[in-house]
C-alpha cells in the first residue's frame, strides 16, 4: 500500500515507523527539512520537503497512485486543504486529518459538513482521546496505563509492582495455578527499562511494570492480587482548563453517580470559557503551582488530581505539589516522552501520554482486514491488536499451542459469541472469534500474517 504521511513530527514519525516496518511503500512530507531528513535517515521512508497542501508538493510526494493521504500536521487548516487538494485533484481513496480546534469538531460531528464539500474519512482529536484517556485512568487509579477492549468487557492493565506485592518471585506458571478461576494474564513486563513478553517461568520482581490483560469483572481481584486496591473517585481537582481538562470535566458531570470536580485553570479567558461550559463544576482561575489555590480547590481531601495544563513541566510540578499536600493519586499529561522516567522518583501514579493515543487512533483506522483496535504501548514498544478472526485465517479452527505464533507474541483473551474466556493452550480459536494479541513491535506484521488482516485495507 502506498500511503503519504503530512507532518513529520512526533505522531507523524510515529506512524511512518509502523508503516514502513509493515512494508508498506510511505512518503513523508513536511516543511521543516530538518524532520523530514530525520524521517529518512532513521526509516525506510521516502521524504519530500514543503507544504503539505500544495498540489505540486503532493504530486511529488507521489499522490497521483497513493492509496492513503494521513494529514498530520499542526496546522488544522493544512490538515483540511491537504485532505481536499488529495481528493479533488488526485482522487486519493483514503484521507485520514487530524484536527484540534473545536470549532471544527463541534461542526464535522454536527453533520454540518458534507463528504462533498470536506472530503476526510476520518477525524482524529487529540484532545478528544486524551480526555478519553484520563477518563480511562480514573476508572482504574491504581493501574499507570488503561486501555478496553472487547466492547468494553475486558481492560489492558499497566500496573508498577511494589515491595510488598503479594505474588513477586512468584513463576507465571504458579499463578495459573493458584489462581484457576482468575480470568487475567500477564502479557508484558518491563524490567529495566526493557520491554518483554515473559514466558511461564518468568518471575514477577519489585520495580517491573506489569501489562494485564484481564475481564472486567476480575479486574478488583486481579489489583488485590498484585498488591493494588482500588478506591472510589469521588472529588477530583482538575488542573487546567483547556480542552482536555473541559472535556473530562464534562464527562464527569454527565456520569449518573455524583462526582465533585473543582478545576484550576490559570488563564481568565479559557477559565470563564469553562465556568459557561460547565454546570457543578467550580472553576478556579489561578495558578495550579500556587498551594494556597490548590487548598481552595480542596486538594487535600481530593481522591485524585488530574494535571493537564499545555506545559508538562506545570503537569509535573503540580502533581509533585499535589502529592506533597496529601492528595493520594496524581495523574499527570506527559507530552515529551523523556519525561517519563521521572514518574517513578517524583511519586506520580499515570500519565497520559497525547502522542500514544493519537497514534492507536490513527492505527485503528489505517489497519486492514477485521481489525478492531490497535493500542499502542510505551514507545511503540508493542502493540495490543484487537480483531476478528477470518475463516480464512491460517490460526482458525486450530489450538492455540497448535499456531506458530513468533517469540515477542501472546494471547492476553478471546471473545466467543459476546463471551470473553481466558486462553489456553488448549482453547480453540474459531472463525468470527475476536482475539487480542500482545506483540512486540518487530512481531505486528507476521501477527498481522497470521490473521489476514493485510488483504483489505478498506
């Protein structure tokens, strides 16, 4: 497949690197020669430097025979103009744009645009996933990293394993063992700083992040027995107003239990837009670092803290301050992904990372076949794929112990007729059967081979 890549920064790279190590034929293009050389040296991409928008940009980036046009620039309008230039002058099939202002979103979800008239597939809002996100992250307080799949009916779990984690130097195998009805596998740990999927005889020591693949209803059980607990959130102070933290704020009043949000937003302007937007939301306008402010806004009975300012070094500070003051969880925006280290050594429980969501989104709707989600985890370490599994799969009808599934692979869950089940070796993967699949990077395109889901990208 041949697919064009607008904006060579941190998602756009992001998504030609997975393009590209899936063989697919991928062209970036950007305006800064300096990213675009990036992208050319460190993949196996083609580059092109200037506007993303102009035809003559396009026609050399090769749009007169790409089948996918990804605007992913930081410009909304070049975004739109790219995606309209790529239909009505070179009738490119699949047009993916990413738009941030939310004067675009309320009117493309409003219908008030035709496909005619703006010609984009699909609409990828940052900050309309990261708000998802957040919300994902307070469900589950004691997890760093949350992601559903199944409909719903069965969560990714990232989980930091503590001293006094009931089942460390604990083999996998024993696990299984011990715990035979728990409907939840460890699909992925890192140690050190290296991501890996473990094999039954692995043990779990202090310090790893473990990832989790487990059924909702087991989910408390499965906290307990890594040595987590898991709290109601019923006062959460949000720090900044923009459209992350309306958005959450907004889904929180519209929630039917009743929670207390207070929010901290620095700026009048965005401060009085919020207080309009918001019904029993009490808007703060102030500094989210000032610990006079944070007291106002309750923080010391807070149940968790959600800093999502536009500034990660505010979002870091504030949850530090936010902790210090006694509040127990701290969930922090992290837009630079050499900032995550600090999570551990400033006591920070999750973070968001804008960059990762925006890219599973995109992947969602640029991968083929009977694909239903692609999460992406750490940085694009591994992926956890979600799909169907076609009659004409070379893993249907066989055991799963039977199928040739390559060494940084696991099944963390399969769906059988609405019923999620924990697999074994033993369990039989059939035809229309949804599965999940942890992998490594390197492994997402014979994964992709074993499902068939390169046949139809449409």
């Amino acid at each position: 497949m041949k697919v064009i890549i607008c904006g060579a920064g941190q998602v756009g790279w992001q998504i030609a690197r997975h393009l590209s190590g899936e063989k697919n034929d991928v062209t970036v293009v950007d305006n800064n020669p300096e990213l675009v050389r990036r992208a050319t040296d460190t993949l196996d991409v083609q580059g092109i430097a200037g506007f993303a928008s102009y035809p003559d940009i396009l026609d050399r980036a090769g749009a007169r025979d790409a089948d996918m046009i990804i605007a992913a620039t930081h410009s909304d309008e070049v975004n739109m103009v790219t995606c309209q230039v790529a239909h009505s002058v070179f009738a490119i099939q699949r047009k993916i744009a990413r738009l941030r202002s939310q004067s675009y979103l309320d009117a493309i979800y409003a219908d008030l645009y035709r496909r005619d008239h703006l010609p984009i597939d699909v609409v990828i809002s940052p900050e309309k996933e990261v708000a998802e996100a957040a919300l994902q992250r307070l469900a589950a307080p004691a997890a760093f990293d949350t992601e559903s799949f199944f409909e719903g009916k069965a969560q990714l779990l990232g989980i930091i394993i503590d001293e006094d984690c009931p089942v460390i130097n604990t083999p996998l195998r024993q696990l299984t063992d011990l715990f035979s009805t728990l409907r939840a596998i460890v699909v992925g740990i890192r140690r050190d700083g290296v991501l890996f999927v473990p094999s039954p005889g692995d043990q779990i020591f202090a310090g790893d992040d473990c990832y989790i693949f487990t059924h909702n209803e087991d989910m408390t059980r499965t906290l307990e027995i890594f040595g987590k607990t898991q709290s109601k959130q019923e006062r959460i102070v949000i720090i900044g107003g923009g459209n992350v933290g309306l958005g959450v704020a907004q889904a929180l009043e519209a929630r039917t239990e009743r929670v207390r949000v207070k929010m901290v937003e620095k700026s009048r302007e965005c401060a009085e837009r919020a207080a309009d937007a918001l019904d029993r939301t009490i808007v703060l306008n102030g500094d989210g670092l000032n610990s006079g402010l944070l007291d106002e806004a309750g923080i010391t009975n807070a149940d968790a803290v959600l800093a999502v300012t536009d500034d990660d070094k505010t979002n870091l500070l504030a949850s530090v301050r936010a902790k210090e003051m006694g509040c127990p969880m701290s969930i922090c925006l992290i837009n630079d992904p050499t900032l995550v280290p600090l999570m551990g050594p400033l006591d920070i429980d999750a973070y968001i990372n804008p960059r990762a969501t925006t890219v599973s989104s995109i992947l969602r709707h640029i991968r083929h076949g009977r694909v239903r989600g692609v999460y992406s985890i750490g940085d694009a370490e591994a992926e956890v794929i979600e799909a169907q599994v076609l009659g004409t799969s070379p893993i249907a009808g066989k055991k799963i112990k039977e199928v040739a599934f390559p060494e940084g692979t696991i099944v963390g869950g399969v769906m059988k007729n609405g019923k999620v089940v924990k697999p074994t070796g033993e369990t039989r993967v059939e035809e229309q059967d949804v599965i999940a699949i942890f992998a490594m990077a390197d492994d997402v395109p014979e994964v992709e081979r074993l499902l068939q889901v390169s046949i139809d990208f449409f």
